[in-house]
C-alpha cells in the first residue's frame, strides 16, 4: 500500500493490513511482482503529470458515451437492475415480406442480449455496440452491483454471498423485461458467459425455444480454481489459501480501502493494463477507460463476487447449446481466463466456431475489436439475426495508433 497517505488514514491503514498479517504480504508481494513490469518507465514520469494525462484522456475519449433506451428489470430479491434498448431500424434486420406477412402480426425481431463480465459494465461493449446500432435489436445490461445497477439486495441485507446461478437468474429477469417475445442472441464476456451458461443450466427450456445462436467470449465454464494469473505456481497457492480472506476483510473497511485505491491508483493503473490486454502499444484511451470501469467496482463488491469464481462448475450446461450456431473466443495471452478455458469449452461443443485472437488480451473485444465483430456478425449472419449481406460497422484494432 502506499506511503503517500497521510494522518490517520496511515495510522489506520497500517493498523489494518497489520491484522491482515501473512496474508497481506502476500498479496503485497504479488502486487509488486505483477507491477514490476511498469514500475521502471513510472518512476520517470512525475505523478501530478500522469494525473493530468489521465483527466485529459478521461476528457477526450468517447468510450463508454453510447445510450440506448433505459429500463429496469427486477431480481428476484428485489434487486433492481439496470439495462438498455438499442432497437433495429426498420428496414435493417427483416425484410418488408417477413414483416408484412400477408397483413398478419410480423414475429418479434431477434434481439441480441449483451452481458459483461467482472468490475466492468455493459460500456465494455462500447465497439460492438457502435458497430451493431440501428442493424439488429440489442440489450446491454449492468450485473447486479455493476455499473447502473443496483447493490444486490441480498447480498447488503442478508450477507447473502453471490453465485454464478444467482446472475443467471438475473439474465433471466433482464429478458424477461427487455425481451419478453422472439428469437435471442446470448453474447457473453467472461463472468458474463459464465452467466450465459447458468441460465442455461437453469432455464433449458428457455434455450432450447428461443435462443438462435450464443457468443462465449474470455470465458470458462470451470476450474478456475487453477488459474495462476502468470505469476509462480508457489506464489500463487499461497494466495489462493489467504485472498478469499484477506478480501473479505478489506470489504468490511470500504471507505478506508477505498482511499488506498485513490492513493495507489498509478501503481494499479499497471496492473490492470497488464491483466487486461496484450498488446504494448494498445490505445491509451482505451487502456485510460478499462481502469476507469474497474476502477469504478467497488472493493466490497469485489469481495463479494470472487468466491463465486472458484465455485463456478457449468461444463455439463453447455450441452443445452448443442445444435446451436456458437462462437467461443479467446485472446491467445489471456491470463484471466486462459484460451485452453475457451478450448475446453469447443470440446464440449465440437460444432463450435473457435477462435484464439493473436497477440490479445482478457478485454479482447476491446482491444481487437474488428477481429470479435467480424466473427460476431458472421454468428448473427448465421443465426438469422441479421442478413448475410448486412452492413454491419467495423472498427480497427485499438492496438494500431489512429484507429479507434
């Protein structure tokens, strides 16, 4: 943790990470091993001037600005949660004979269904979005706790803990609000296609009438319990014994950790880079908006969703997809959620479209998305959400300057 805080916050901040005893080390030893790879081009740069180049990128940068057409869907602890409609123009996604249908009722459109993964938001989808708006129905939804969301209701008044289930379940509301009628397209990032697939495990019925065609990307459908995030085998078991932990407690100080963050945030600004994308030369205004949406999780909803993870078992679900146009995709150096993950997962569906983005990231969809919706709108061709021929916008790589 930094020294830069002062007054009581250090004497209080000491004093906690004192009771954390080993396990704070540990993770402050694993914190300044993943940094290591920063630090040396940081300490040239002063940081009152980083902060300034932080603001302005937070100024110029258009990333995250798209809205749709608000509405609230409701959990079923009565926990609120946030989404958005963009529709379809008229003339887009059906043709004038399938919408006429001899002076009958035309079908509902399809509507693709958009969930984001963890301490993210649905403006992680920012590249997609703008590349599908007015050519196909789509929902972009905030988990429980995310973004426009609400805190899970459960989880603040009962300390109810957080499942995979629990937001599959919540998917389900979403449609049920956003996307009562019609075919469904099922597009997931990370904890969002681990979500994707509780639904499925739980509303098989739900799959197996209405949805046309899914998109698992960054994801896994178990074992993460085994994921070493890049770091030594050894090191990693010794945080993988003291973090749940060591979280929990830091979860129950929000507000000071809170001001740690704040103190700390060029160190972590690193780390995030370094987890989030592979690419050196990726845009730093789409490296500047990955931060600002983790940075925006708050630490006690980080607490909160990560033993969800080591729990998260859905390989048996992913048969309810079988027959289905599927598309599992993965950045060759995620070190989230690793590629053998989403190779595991073609396993399981071996009429699945694969594909491993060279030289990419766990935010693949932000850093290459011209290579996600180039596949993304070949799924939607083939799902009929679209047509063939469907002018569907792309957008270059963010890892090339002057494309965004």
């Amino acid at each position: 943790m930094s020294e830069t805080s002062t007054g009581g916050a250090v004497t209080a901040a000491a004093a906690n990470w004192r009771r954390a005893g080993v396990a704070g080390a540990a993770i402050g030893v694993v914190a300044a091993g993943a940094a290591a790879g920063v630090a040396i081009e940081r300490l040239t740069v002063g940081r009152g001037m980083r902060k300034k180049a932080r603001l302005a990128l937070d100024s110029a940068g258009p990333y995250g600005s798209l809205r749709g057409m608000p509405g609230k869907a409701q959990a079923e602890d009565g926990t609120e949660l946030y989404y958005e409609v963009d529709e379809a123009e008229p003339s887009s996604a059906v043709g004038p004979k399938r919408r006429r249908l001899f002076g009958r009722k035309a079908p509902a459109p399809v509507t693709v269904v958009f969930s984001h993964g963890y301490c993210l938001s649905q403006d992680s989808w920012h590249f997609q979005r703008a590349a599908l708006r007015g050519v196909v129905r789509t929902v972009y939804w905030d988990q429980r706790s995310h973004g426009r969301s609400d805190r899970g209701r459960a989880q603040l008044a009962d300390g109810v803990p957080v499942s995979i289930d629990q937001l599959g379940r919540d998917l389900k509301a979403v449609i049920d609000a956003a996307a009562p009628e019609g075919p469904l397209v099922l597009v997931g990032h990370s904890m969002g296609g681990m979500t994707v697939m509780a639904l499925a495990d739980q509303f098989p019925e739900l799959i197996r009438e209405r949805v046309v065609g899914v998109a698992l990307v960054g994801t896994s459908s178990g074992k993460l319990g085994e994921v070493n995030y890049g770091l030594p085998v050894a090191g990693m078991n010794a945080v993988r014994r003291v973090l749940p932990g060591v979280l929990k407690a830091l979860g129950s100080r929000a507000e000071l950790v809170e001001r740690g963050r704040r103190a700390t945030a060029d160190l972590f600004a690193g780390i995030i880079k370094r987890y989030s994308f592979a690419s050196r030369d990726v845009d730093p205004a789409i490296a500047r908006f990955a931060e600002r949406l983790i940075e925006g999780t708050p630490i006690d909803v980080v607490a909160e969703f990560y033993p969800a993870f080591a729990e998260h078992d859905k390989a048996e679900a992913l048969a309810h997809f079988a027959g289905l146009p599927v598309l599992v995709l993965a950045g060759d150096q995620d070190m989230v959620t690793p590629s053998d993950h989403s190779e595991a997962i073609a396993d399981h569906l071996p009429d699945a479209e694969l594909v491993i983005v060279p030289d990419a990231g766990h935010l693949v969809m932000l850093e290459h998305p011209e290579a996600v919706m180039d596949r993304l709108a070949d799924l939607l061709a083939r799902a009929g959400a679209v047509p063939v021929a469907a002018n569907v916008g792309a957008h270059g790589s963010t890892a090339q300057p002057g494309n965004r």
